[in-house]
C-alpha cells in the first residue's frame, strides 16, 4: 500500500529539519512493513525551504506566504492577501496529490497547507517543538487531529486539538552514539587540547559571534582552541578584521555532532532543535537564549536543562554585562561539574522519537 503525506514548515532551520526528519522518519517506517510512502512539501522557494528541502531529497510546491504581523496595518493586509492566494494553491495541491494527512512543523508557512486541509477533511497533523509554543502552531493546533509536542505537559496549551502526544524533538540519527574520543579523533584534536564551540544557529547571533573573539582574546584562554559557526548572515562579521589564532571562524559546519561531542563546553542560542541536539550528544552547554523569540520560548527551553543541572542559561544583557565569560572560566577549570552536566543534559533525550511520532500518525490514518 502506498501512503502519501504533505509536509510543511518553514523560515528557519529549526523547523525545516524537524519536517525533513519526520519525512525520513515515515519513509523508513513504511518501507519496513513492505509498505511505500510518498511525501512532498510545501513551503516558499526563496525561503530556507527552498534549498534545504530539494537537497534532502523532495519536492517542494512553492505556495504564497506571509508572517501576520502583531498589529493592523498594510503588512496584515499584504499577509492575508498571500493567505489566501496560499490556500488557493495548496487546495490544488491536495486535490492532486490526495494525501492521507498533512503535517506541519511551524512557522507561518503552514498555515495555508493545514488551513486548507481542514476545511477539506484532510487530517492535520503538528509537531510543537517549543516549551511555549508558537502563535502560528497555538492558532493551527485548534483544529489539529493531533499535536505532537518537544516538551512534556503541553495538554493544556492545546485544549482544542484532537490529541496532544508527547513526542520529544525529530534530530538526525547522527546525533546519536557519539563520544568525546571518536569526535575528537574524528576532528583531529587531542585530548589535552581544550575546545569551546560556539554556534549561534543557521543563521548567526551576533552576540555569540562578539563573544567568541572576546574570549578568545582572553589571555587567561590563549590556550584553547575556539571554534565558531558564525552563520549565513553573520558570516561578514569577521571580514577583513583581526581573528586570533585560537579562533577558527566558520560559515557553516556540517557536522555539528563532531563538535558538540567533542567540546569541553559548547556556547549556543537554545533553540528546540539545538537543546534535543545537545541532550542526544550529552553537550556540557551554556544556552544563551535569543532574545527576540517570539513569547521567549528558547528560556523556557533552556530552563528544562538548567532545572536538572544539565546546562547554565545566561541571557543577552547578562552575556555583555561578563556573566558568560565568567561561567565559561569557570566550567573549564572544573572538569568534574562538566562531566555531570553532560550526564544530566543526557537523560532529557528521548531516544525513541522517531517511533513516537511515526507511530501517533499511523494510527491516526488507519482510523
């Protein structure tokens, strides 16, 4: 039997994966009953979507979207006008492909496909992968068959929706079964040499960025070896000026795993993917939550690993008042402290992910 799904999520690369993981995720599932499964997504072709999603593997139906700004104005009626042409596009889309279910991962970018789906009888499917969820997945979860959630105990913020799953976050297999030795090997880094990684998401936080040629400027850190992912759009912030030797400064990493394993403590923003990231590798981190996001919800993920002494959260304000560069002194001097907050991030990993979700969905079709 051949199953057929639509899968949407878009703007950053923290609901992008998670959409890729669960296609992959439901791929494998169905081949392993000698079933077939086909999937593509929707999303807009000059967003992040547009380049990670083919380069996975899968079609992308480019659709109109629009964030819906807070207040009235000319951007809401610019957001509703693309609302509407969305749904009218992904209601072809549905039409065609019949899908079995639609899923949706967040950002603004779902709301045409799921809209639609609903109003089609279509089920409709949404993963939460934040502490607090977002406005797009609160408003979308209302008429969700099912809501699959990060983070435990989220019943209450989807009152509405068919059912509420705890799930854990979809990360890539390879975040799995890493230890400090094979990533360092893998890296060519010794085992006395102290490593800090840095990484302030797909995108880049310029907060991260100042910080990292901060301390590593430090004369009390001159021996140990920093390494940054800077970002896409943070990526210019060193051009042509004076980088230390200590400091490899990088675009883009491809295999985070090496670092985040290998690392004797890894300074990073606390989105949902990076926190399940971490709890998978058993990262020593300190999560400097981005300001900006929306309800900040990426404290309310740091936190969960803070309340069980698996990481230390330090804010924006307290990174440039000092705070961050005392606590990473601190938590390199102390290499017991490190061990345990590695051992404690761990047991906040849900290794079975994957089958949670896979197995909500399939039963949720079967009905």
């Amino acid at each position: 039997m051949t199953y057929r799904f639509i899968v949407t999520g878009g703007g950053t690369s923290g609901h992008i994966n998670p959409a890729i993981t669960i296609a992959d995720s439901l791929r494998r599932y169905y081949a392993s009953k000698g079933d077939s499964c086909e999937i593509i997504f929707t999303g807009r072709r000059q967003g992040l979507e547009g380049e990670l999603v083919p380069k996975a593997g899968y079609e992308l139906r480019n659709i109109s979207a629009r964030p819906f700004p807070m207040r009235p104005g000319i951007k809401m009626i610019k957001a509703m006008k693309a609302l509407k042409e969305g749904r009218k596009q992904c209601s072809a889309i549905i039409d065609e492909f019949a899908p079995d279910a639609v899923i949706g991962t967040g950002g603004y970018v779902c709301a045409p496909l799921l809209m639609e789906a609903s109003s089609k009888k279509v089920p409709v499917i949404i993963h939460e992968a934040n502490a607090f969820p977002g406005r797009a997945n609160r408003m979308l979860g209302k008429k969700a068959d099912i809501v699959l959630t990060g983070f435990p105990d989220l019943e209450s913020v989807f009152p509405k929706a068919g059912k509420v799953v705890y799930t854990g976050n979809p990360i890539r297999s390879i975040m799995f079964g890493n230890s400090r030795e094979s990533a360092r090997k893998n890296l060519g880094i010794s085992e006395d040499q102290k490593l800090v990684f840095i990484m302030g998401g797909s995108l880049g936080a310029k907060t991260l960025n100042d910080f990292a040629k901060i301390a590593s400027s430090d004369p009390e850190l001159s021996d140990v070896k920093f390494v940054l992912s800077a970002g896409k759009q943070q990526g210019t912030h060193f051009d042509g000026k004076d980088i230390p030797d200590n400091l490899d400064v990088r675009e883009y990493i491809s295999n985070p795993n090496d670092y985040l394993a290998g690392a004797d403590v890894c300074i990073t923003r606390a989105g949902a993917v990076t926190c399940a990231e971490s709890a998978a590798i058993g990262s020593c981190s300190i999560f400097v939550p981005y300001p900006h996001a929306a309800h900040d919800h990426q404290t309310y993920n740091a936190r969960a690993f803070e309340n069980v002494d698996g990481g230390i959260v330090v804010s924006d304000q307290e990174a440039a008042e000092g705070k961050l560069l005392a606590e990473l002194k601190s938590l390199l001097k102390d290499p017991d402290r490190r061990k345990k907050m590695s051992a404690n991030a761990m047991k906040l990993a849900v290794t079975d992910c994957d089958e949670r979700i896979t197995g909500a969905i399939d039963e949720l079709i079967r009905k």
